[in-house]
C-alpha cells in the first residue's frame, strides 16, 4: 500500500514551486489562490516543515522545497507521458516544427518517405523561424540551428552549420569571362552579391584574407530572409549567395550551383539539432521520427566524408 500524501497537494505546491507564484499556480491549475495556499498549508502539515517562504508577490522555497521540487517535476513529467502515450489522436498526428532553410532545402524532399514508412501516421511540417514551446505541445518535435544549449530539451547534433560563396554555372561563367581569368576569393567584394550586408559575409572575407569592399558591400542589392530564398536567387543567376554545403548537396550534383571556392568554408559556430522534451522520447511517433532522421541524417553525410577523403 502506498503512503502518499494527497495528490492534490503535492500538484498544487509542484505549480506553485514552478512558477514561484501562489497566483500563477492557481491560474494554471484552474483554482483560487486560496485553495493553492490550503493545499500546500495542509502538505506542509503533513511533513511537519515549511516548503516556502511566503514573500509580497513571489513564494520562495525552503530547502526542503528545493529537494522535493525536481522529483516531483520529473514524476508529474512521467505521469503526463504515461498519459499521453495512450492518447489515439495525440498519437495519429506528428507535428514537426523547422526553419524555412531546413525545411525547403532537406527535410521537405524526403519526409514523403518517412511517411509511406508509418502510413498509419499523419505528418505536419510547420516552417517558422520562432522558437516554439515544445513542453506545452507546440509541436512534437523541432528542428533549429544554434549552439543546442536548449534547458529541459533533450538535443541530437544534425550537421555543423557553414558556409560558402555559391552561383549558378552561368553566373560564375559570366563573372570570369568579365575578369578574364579563374574567380578568385579577393574578387568577392566587387561580385554581384544576394544580400550584401549580411555579417556573414564579412566572416567569410575575414576568414579568406579578404578586405571587404565597404562601398560595394552598401551597393542596393537583392535582400532575402532566409538561405532557402537566398539560394533559389542564386541558382536563377541572380548572384553568389553564402550556403551550407550540406543543405545544396543535390543542387550541386544537379549542375544548379557551383561552389567556386571549395576549400574555403567558414563556420558560424553552431550547428542543426533535433530538439526534443526527454520525457517524450520514447513515445511512439517521437521515437520512430528521431531513430528514422538520425539514420537518414548519416547516410546524406557520408558523401561529404567521402569527398572530402578523396581531396585528402
């Protein structure tokens, strides 16, 4: 038989410890604040010590509270998965959360097939760049470039992100038929550029030995939001575009884009992470998604370990 203490108290002062609020507790937990406050009275009765420190505005754990909060947490945690495992609808749809980048240059062109995988499985692809909250249900899982430092995520590194100069093959054919010569990375400046006042291109002049044109980089010019625009732009012959190599890997082999400088590649110091809440991990949809995108994510490295064996 299990001597617990009534649930309702423990759920009360786990909400009110979260949110170090009596107010927001009550508010989430669709109560008074009185009712929070008897609650966590009566749990304290029952231990027979203080949990908080009641101050103006904000309820401040005492040590106890602090030892007891992260179980707690973590069990309520447990209980919610336990629950949402079981759920048929929640399990019938996968909600993945991405960039535009990611989304229009990678995962759009295989994702059909992770679907006819799991025919029993819906799949939603929702292309932001806002960050979404994945522990109240925003989305199932998410996709994001950064350093992957996410509290309470659990995180799977994809690629490191990085970047070079990419044309279409008429562009850079046209560029070096106005030089009378092979492109080289000091003749950048004066190129025509997609979105010349992006600081990346100022790294990658600077990891180049370039000096930046300042007037040629202020020049009126096509400004996009995103690489995925940036290298449609590009490969239409509108200009040279910094791209990850790994996200144009088939527009490369497809003859679309060229990447004049091969060997110069800058990085921006992060890189594309599956992101997702660990107390999900092991549902169903979550657990096929992530084993199935980790593998696929190998197999597209291996020809840019390859290539870059063979230049070695």
């Amino acid at each position: 038989m299990r001597r617990l203490p009534p649930l309702a108290a423990v759920r009360a002062f786990e909400a009110a410890a979260r949110n170090e609020s009596f107010t927001a507790a009550a508010a989430e937990l669709g109560l008074t604040q009185a009712a929070v406050s008897y609650q966590v009275k009566a749990l304290e009765e029952r231990l027979g010590a203080p949990l908080f420190v009641r101050e103006r505005g904000r309820a401040r754990l005492t040590p106890l509270g602090h030892r007891l909060l992260p179980t707690l947490s973590q069990a309520f945690d447990s209980i919610e998965a336990a629950f949402t495992t079981q759920r048929e609808e929640d399990e019938s749809l996968l909600t993945i959360t991405t960039t535009h980048t990611f989304a229009n240059t990678w995962l759009a062109w295989r994702l059909g097939a992770f679907q006819m995988a799991h025919p029993e499985l819906a799949v939603r692809m929702s292309t932001s760049n806002d960050i979404v909250d994945l522990k109240a249900g925003d989305a199932d899982i998410a996709i994001r470039a950064g350093p992957g430092h996410w509290p309470g995520l659990e995180t799977h590194k994809l690629f490191e992100s990085q970047f070079t100069p990419m044309a279409s093959p008429e562009c850079l054919a046209a560029e070096e038929r106005k030089l009378g010569r092979k492109l080289q990375p000091s003749d950048m400046p004066t190129a025509h550029i997609i979105n010349p006042g992006d600081d990346w291109w100022q790294q990658w002049f600077c990891d180049n030995g370039v000096a930046p044109d300042e007037k040629a980089l202020r020049r009126p010019g096509i400004r996009l939001d995103n690489q995925a625009n940036e290298g449609h732009a590009a490969m239409a012959g509108q200009g040279f575009a910094l791209l990850t190599p790994f996200l144009w890997q088939g527009d490369v082999a497809a003859g679309r884009l060229v990447v004049p400088f091969p060997e110069s590649i800058s990085a921006r110091g992060w890189a594309y992470w599956l992101v997702l809440p660990p107390e999900r991990r092991m549902v169903p949809k979550v657990k096929r998604f992530r084993e199935w995108l980790l593998a696929v994510m190998e197999e597209a490295r291996q020809p840019a370990l390859s290539d870059a064996a063979m230049e070695i």
